[in-house]
C-alpha cells in the first residue's frame, strides 16, 4: 500500500501515521549536513539546482503576500531548519518559529537563536496555543509552508484551529500547500527513490483544503480571501499530480 487516491466525500480516508512522520524528519535533520537546510526540507536531493529555485521562487511569491512593513509578529508554523528567518528577520519585529522535530527546531536554533527577535519552539501544530509557546501576544502573521500534508483530517482540523487562535485581530496567515489535481492522493510507506527514505504524505484538493479552513478557523472570524499558484515558472513544477498553491486567510478586525 503506496498510493491511495481517494475521493473528497470519502468519509474514511486512509490515515498516514504520525509516528513514521517524525522518523522521515528525523533523518531529514540527519541529512543536513549531506543535503544543506534547504533540501533538507524542500527535498529534491538529487536535483541541487531545482530546489534553489523553488526556495527563490516561493519566497519571491509569499514574501509579498506577508505584507510586512517591520512591524508585525511572525509566527512560522513548522519552521523545519529555518529556511525562512533569513527572509524575514529584517521585515518584522519578532519572529517565533515551532516544529514537532526536536532535530530540525535544533538546527534552526544553533543557527539563529543568537538573534534577540528569534524564538523557537519545538511543539506539534495541532497542539499548542500562545500560552504555551510563552507569547502574551497574539501574532499579526503566521506562514505555513509544506506542513499541512504531514497532518491527518482530524489533526489538521485542530491545527488550523490553533493557528486562527494564535492570530490577532486583523492578522493574516499565508499557506503553501502542495495540492492534488484531481483526486485526494495519500502516500503511506512509499520508497521514494529520490530521497531514498519512506515517505508519508496527504495531498488534498485545492476544494478540500477550503472546506477545512472555513469548518476550523470560521469561527474566529478568519476566512479565506485570496490564493494562486507559487511557481509561474512551470518547470519548477515536476509532479503531475500535484502543485504548489498558496492560501491567504484574514481575521477580522
Ligand atoms: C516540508 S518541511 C517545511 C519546513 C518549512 N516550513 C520550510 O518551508 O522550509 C515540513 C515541516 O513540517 C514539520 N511538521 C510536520 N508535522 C508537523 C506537526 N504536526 N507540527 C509541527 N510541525 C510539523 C516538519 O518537521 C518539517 O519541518
């Protein structure tokens, strides 16, 4: 069992385990010294140059998209190695990054935890609050890159009920998601050859994903109010089956 296609209604999908989700990123965190930060969590570790630029590509579109003046709270939901602080240190006023991997929130620290505006903490997405990140303030942006397909139906549900907790009134959260073109895809115990690991993913519909985060952020106020895709440059996009979407949700004021 590798690759599952299932339907949008489908009221029992096949669930990937969570367990097997923290071994792939522990090994990711091994490979940094192999792969460099960025492939380590972007992949294509045998394709060097594409996964540079896919970085410069995603940034050049969601770094907009954030609309930082130097004032805002960032909060980078599944921050991996950290291969966002470096492109939003100079633009926002404090930046808070968590992930479930102990290893990679390691890495991210040894390398920016020196900056006084940088946090990180290792917590899961669909269990924390800003109580327990030690925040007394709400975060005015969260970004969410490549995290949401690591998580279960019901675990996304109480992600992205956390994430619109977390944010204040009138604060955006901008999602990058890989999304399924037609049907919902969900790889469990799949050998990727590229990586050379198993590999554990659900990749939703641009459909699902909506439906999602109108029933867990409405509400709080939050919906969503604009999305497109990352990669104007279609030879970033190497997967038929999927492609880089981003999602902007707003709270109200
Ligand atoms: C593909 S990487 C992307 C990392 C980072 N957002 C980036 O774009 O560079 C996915 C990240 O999600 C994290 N992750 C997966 N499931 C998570 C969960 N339940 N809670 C928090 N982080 C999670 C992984 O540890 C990994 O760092």
């Amino acid at each position: 069992m590798s690759r599952i296609f299932s339907d949008d209604q489908s009221s029992d999908p096949p669930r990937i385990d969570r367990s097997k989700v923290g071994d792939f990123f522990a090994e990711r965190a091994r490979r940094i010294e192999r792969v460099g930060p960025v492939r380590a969590v972007i992949y294509q570790d045998k394709h060097a140059d594409l996964a540079e630029r896919r970085d410069e590509a995603e940034k050049a579109c969601l770094l907009p998209l954030l609309l930082l003046d130097g004032s805002q709270r960032v909060l980078d939901v599944g921050c991996g190695t950290g291969r966002w602080v470096g492109s939003l240190l100079g633009q926002c006023r404090a930046y808070h990054g968590l992930d479930f991997s102990s290893d990679l929130v390691a890495y991210a620290r040894s390398r920016y935890g020196a900056e006084s505006t940088c946090r990180f903490s290792v917590a899961s997405m669909d269990d924390f609050s800003l109580a327990s990140l030690g925040e007394g303030l709400p975060f005015d942006r969260v970004l969410c890159a490549g995290v949401l397909i690591y998580l279960n139906d019901d675990e996304l549900l109480r992600a992205l009920s956390c994430v619109a907790d977390a944010l204040a009134p009138g604060g955006r959260a901008v999602f990058r998601e890989p999304v399924a073109q037609g049907q919902r895809l969900t790889i469990k115990d799949h050998f990727s050859e590229e990586l050379e690991q198993d590999y554990h993913a659900i990749y939703r519909t641009d459909s699902e994903l909506r439906t999602f985060m109108a029933q867990a952020m409405g509400v709080q106020g939050c919906q969503l109010t604009d999305s497109g895709d990352v990669y104007g440059d279609q030879t970033l996009n190497n997967r038929a089956e999927t492609r880089q979407r981003w999602l902007v949700v707003e709270r109200a004021s």
